[in-house]
C-alpha cells in the first residue's frame, strides 16, 4: 500500500511539477523554522523529546492544512503558466519567475515569523494584523533594526541558486502532461478540500502543556489569518457570563491618604517600561536613577499590573479606565466618540486637554480616538522645527517631546487655564537608538532605558522651575511590559509596570504595595483634584482603603485575566474558566480551581463591562459645567 501511495504521489507531482516543488519548499522552510525556534525556547518551553516530537508532528500537520488553503492558487498559476502548444522562452522564464517570486515570499514569511517571534514568543497574531495597517512604522522599525540588505540579500541567493538547481524539474510545468478537463476538476478538488480542512479545523487544533509548545505546534500563516478572522470578539458569544444582577451602588471607603488638591495633571505613559527595570524591583544595574528617586519622593505604586501588552491597551486604561475586553482595544473599535474619558470630565470643569505623541498618531488609531474624545491629539507632524531633534521610525527622543510639552503648558498655565497633558515616548522601542552623550550604555534595550529615565528626570527637573509646578500631579506609568512572553498565555509578572503619582507640594511620600491595576489611575487622579465624578469609572481610588487584598485585570487578545495576590483566573473563548495559584511573586506555579466567589467577581467584571460597551453606556453624558 505505502508503494502504491508513493507511486501516485510521484504521478501527481509529475503532473503539477511548479505546485509540487512549492509545496515542498513550503513544507520544508516552515519544519526548519519550527525545529529553530524549538531549540532556541527548549529550555524555556520545558521540552523533552517526546513533547519535542509531538509538537513537530502537531505542527506539520498544521503546515499541511495551511499548503491546503494555499493549494487552489498555486494550482491555478500553474494552468495559467502551462501550455500544451508550442511554448517559447517567455513562457520558460514566466514559470522560472514565478518560482522565484514564490519562494522569495516564503522566505521572507519566515525570516518575519522568526523575528516576530523574537519579540512577542508568540507566531503572528492580532499584533502582527495590526501591523499590516501601518507599514510605514513597522517596515521603518525593520530597517533601523536589523542589516535588511544583508539579510534580503542572502535570502535571494538562495532562491536564485535553488531555482537555478530545480529548473530541469521546474520547466515541465510549460508543458502539462495532464489535459484542461483534469486540470479544471483537480482545481475544483483542491477548493473543496481547502473549504472542508478550513471548516474542520482550528486553533483548538494546537498541542503542547504551555503556551510556548502550543504556539510552535501551530503555522504562522494559519494563526495570521486566523487572527484576521476573529478580529473581533463577541463577550456574551464566546466567554463564560452570570445571570445578570443590578450592581449595588459602591460604598464610600475612607481615605487612607491625605492629600492637597492639585490643579492640572500630567500623566507620563511611559513606553514599554516594565517594573523590573527598577532598582526598586531588584535590578542591579541601575539604570533608572531617576525613576527610583521618583519613586521615593512620591506615591509608589509598587504592585501594579498593566492591563495588556500593547500601547493602545495602556492608553485604553488611562483614559476610559475600564478592563479589557476581548479582541481589540476600544481605540479601535466602531462607536468609540465622546466616551466617559479622564478627558471628558475634565473638559466639564474648563480643562483643556491634549495628547503629545513623539511619533505619528495615526498609529493605532490614537489621533481618531483622543480627538473625539475631548483631548486635543499633537503629533511629530505638528511639532515645530525647533522641536524636531533626533528621532527613529517610531518617534521623536523623548527629550523633544518633553520640550514641546513644557511649551504647551507654559502657555496653557499663562492663560489661567488648568489642563491635562498627557504624553506618550516612544524611545524605549526598537531599534532602541537616541542621541548620543546623554547616558553611558550604547544603543539596544538597556540603554534605551537609561536614556529614557533620563529624559524623564531632566523634564521633572526643567517642570520644577515652572511658576505650575506646585499646583501640578505628575502620574508617571508604563503603557505595558517590554515582553509578554512566557510559558503560560497570561505570565502576570509580563504585567508588572511601575507606577508614582509625583506632586511634592500636594502629596507626601509613600509607597502602597497593595495590588492594583492601570485602571485605577484616573479614578485615583480624579479623587486628588476632589471630582465627585471618579465613582462613574470601574476602577478604585488608591487613595483609599480596600476591602480586599486588591486585585487587577490582565488580558492579551483573547485571554481575560482577573488578578489577586495568590490566584489568577483565566476566562477564554468556549466560556472556559481556569485558575492558576501564585507564588508570593505573582508567579504562575500550577493550575488550581478557584472559590466561585472569586469565579463570580471576575466574570462579573468583564460581563459588565462588555455590557456597558454593547448598550452604549460607556458614553459621556455630563453636562459641560465650568466648575473650575
């Protein structure tokens, strides 16, 4: 039987020689880069032999049914390159190219997939749909980030050597042994069978006993167009939901922080700065002077987790203040105009409000999002000449944006006005370059967080002066992580991100180790300026006593997570429900099922919140008062 198999495989790839020799290509590229990225996380991802080789196997199989969907093309450019009749050299060279085009481009998807993996642990996802939309910032980052020419070039000596190598095989394809007839009816095959594998299978489909072995069991063009697909998510649909209960009015918890009312705020979000950067956090490298001094001169918020691990996640969470929901962030979403902002409110009580991008915000959506939500959106395309300093793809160094700001508020405070500045760096991103002479580490992540640091301390320092600047809270915070990865879909340490509310002449010093999440931020700014209005949001002043141990919310695209100091609930698509116990770290150590109490208040979190977002109700509907 195995003979009789080979022998027909051997006749259809006789037949279809260009589809055949692509496929194996196809199949080959795409084993190596699983075999490479299985070595490269083996300790990571707690390998053995035989979950080696059972993900390899998951994995070819997933590399079948995506050469299945890809089948009908390839099929299809082989009838329209063919001919019975009399071909010439054109034609030889149209089959030639069209060998080269096709392994050039699974070249390139697998040099992309290899770096992607790189920086996320993960194949492509939503983050890389994402980033097809803005090609202008990723293709740029690629480019200050790694020798492309180099890289491109040795990938097109290979194709051309390859091609050059298989041409004798190749060039059959000019000359189709089969008729049109079996040509048309081998094509209508592959579509049914491309529709039945696409249909029967998923990402369910994925084997492994941690997030690592899972991710490499998959293929990245599968989990791209899955990703593509399920780019929107319905709560209620797809994730575990309660009888829905009214939701008794919160009681009022005493303040355990005193506290003089400030008069503008600036929230600093700054880029993927994770807490474990900090000296305070045990790093030893001291590479955040300025942000540990900070720390200790204002209210440290030395337990607080970020919502996700994207920018906009960040920016969702400082702004509307509500936990994630499944699927993309709010600032992407339809529906998303004069929302109950931190904006919003402040607009009621004659603030004026803007947001300072040192790169181009039309990324993510930011300058739609903050302009119909009350905030005035300033990006590097606005920034006066004078304040176009060094900068990358992804942005102005941070000492720029600092510049500009401080102009803005000089003016703004000039005017009597009190205002909201809320500024977002970008230099502590890929390729991790800033101008020279400012710290003493060279170029890549360490130093981009140094030179970070230190263009925050020398913007506090250079805000001191300012006649604003004892009437002003500084909220300084990480919009995420710089990495999620980790054996487990939701590691929480991946979440940890410092955060200091920084206003000497109005708040002492102190550090609060309780459990808290990003969300918490503008309930707590609203209850230091003495606005009544930070009981509308979900999230908690921290000013004030819990009647807890606390908790946060942690999400990726899909994952919903509800953190506590010893526990953490997973909820995931097919209302799946899972608990993991923590270590006095916060660090995942084995599954474990959780009280439903606990059950109950995260689902009913995320449900209501869901809620709200689908009746509209996220909506601000205040009256524009002139309060302050």
């Amino acid at each position: 039987m195995r003979s009789t198999l080979a022998t027909r495989t051997r006749a259809v790839a006789a037949l279809y020689p260009l589809t055949a020799w692509l496929a194996l290509v196809f199949l080959a590229l795409h084993t190596t880069l699983r075999a490479v990225l299985l070595a490269q996380t083996w300790r990571a991802a707690e390998f053995d032999p035989a979950t080696a080789a059972a993900t390899l196997a998951t994995g070819l199989a997933f590399d079948l049914v995506t050469l299945a969907a890809l089948l009908p093309l390839l099929l299809f450019t082989e009838a329209a390159l063919g001919t019975r009749k009399h071909a010439g050299r054109a034609r030889r060279g149209l089959v030639l190219g069209a060998a080269v085009l096709g392994v050039y481009a699974l070249g390139f998807g697998v040099l992309a997939e290899w770096f992607f993996w790189d920086e996320f642990g993960v194949r492509f996802n939503f983050i890389a749909v994402d980033y097809l939309v803005y090609t202008r910032e990723v293709v740029g980052n690629i480019r200050e980030s790694f020798p492309v020419g180099t890289l491109l070039g040795m990938l097109a000596l290979f194709t051309l050597t390859l091609v050059w190598a298989s041409r004798g095989w190749l060039l059959r394809a000019v000359h189709p042994s089969a008729r049109r007839r079996p040509r048309v009816l081998a094509w209508l095959a592959s579509v049914l069978l491309a529709a039945a594998l696409s249909a029967a299978w998923s990402m369910d489909a994925r084997r492994g006993a941690n997030e690592y072995q899972r991710e490499l069991s998959a293929n990245g063009l599968y989990s791209l167009a899955y990703a593509f697909v399920h780019n929107e998510i319905d709560y209620f649909e797809f994730y575990a939901t309660r009888p829905q209960a009214a939701t008794p009015p919160a009681a009022e918890l005493p303040r355990i922080v005193a506290a003089r009312a400030p008069r503008n705020v600036v929230i600093v979000t700054l880029e993927s700065l994770s807490s474990d950067f900090m000296t305070h956090a045990g790093n030893p490298r001291q590479i955040t002077p300025n942000l540990d001094r900070l720390a200790d001169a204002g209210l440290y918020l030395a337990n607080l987790y970020a919502t996700g691990n994207r920018t906009v996640r960040g920016l969702e969470a400082l702004s509307l203040a509500i936990p994630p929901l499944p699927g993309h962030s709010v600032i992407w979403r339809e529906n998303n105009r004069d929302l109950e902002t931190l904006g919003a409110v402040l607009a009621d009580h004659g603030y004026v409000n803007r947001f300072l991008y040192g790169g181009y915000a039309n990324f993510d959506n930011m300058d739609a999002y903050f302009a119909a939500n009350h905030y005035q959106p300033i990006d590097r395309s606005r920034f006066p000449e004078r304040h176009r300093g060094f900068g990358n793809i992804w942005g102005l160094a941070d000492e720029h944006l600092y510049d500009y700001a401080l102009e803005q508020m000089d003016r703004d405070a000039a005017q009597g006005r009190p205002f909201l500045m809320h500024l977002m760096t970008t230099s502590n991103h890929t390729p991790f370059t800033f101008p020279d002479g400012r710290v003493d580490l060279p170029r890549g992540r360490a130093g981009a967080v140094k030179y970070a640091d230190w263009a925050l301390g020398r913007f506090i320092e250079m805000a001191r002066t300012k006649p604003w600047f004892g009437d002003t809270l500084f909220v300084l915070v990480a919009d995420h992580c710089a990495s999620s990865k980790g054996r487990t879909s939701l590691p929480p340490e991946n979440y940890h991100i410092p955060a200091i509310l920084y206003s000497p002449a109005n708040l002492s010093a102190h550090t609060d180790a309780r459990l808290a999440s990003q969300i918490d931020l503008v309930p707590t700014v609203l209850d230091l300026l003495g606005l009544p209005e930070r009981a509308r949001f979900p999230g908690r002043s921290v000013l004030r006593a819990y009647p807890d141990a606390g908790r946060a919310y942690i999400a990726t695209y899909q994952k919903l997570g509800y953190l506590t100091p010893d526990r953490l609930l997973v909820l995931s698509p097919g209302r799946r429900v899972e608990g993991w116990r923590l270590n006095a770290r916060q660090k995942i150590t084995a599954p474990q099922r959780s009280p439903d109490a606990l059950v109950v208040r995260a689902i009913g979190a995320f449900q209501e919140t869901a809620r709200r977002e689908h009746a509209g109700l996220l909506r601000h509907a205040a009256p524009r008062l002139k309060t302050r």
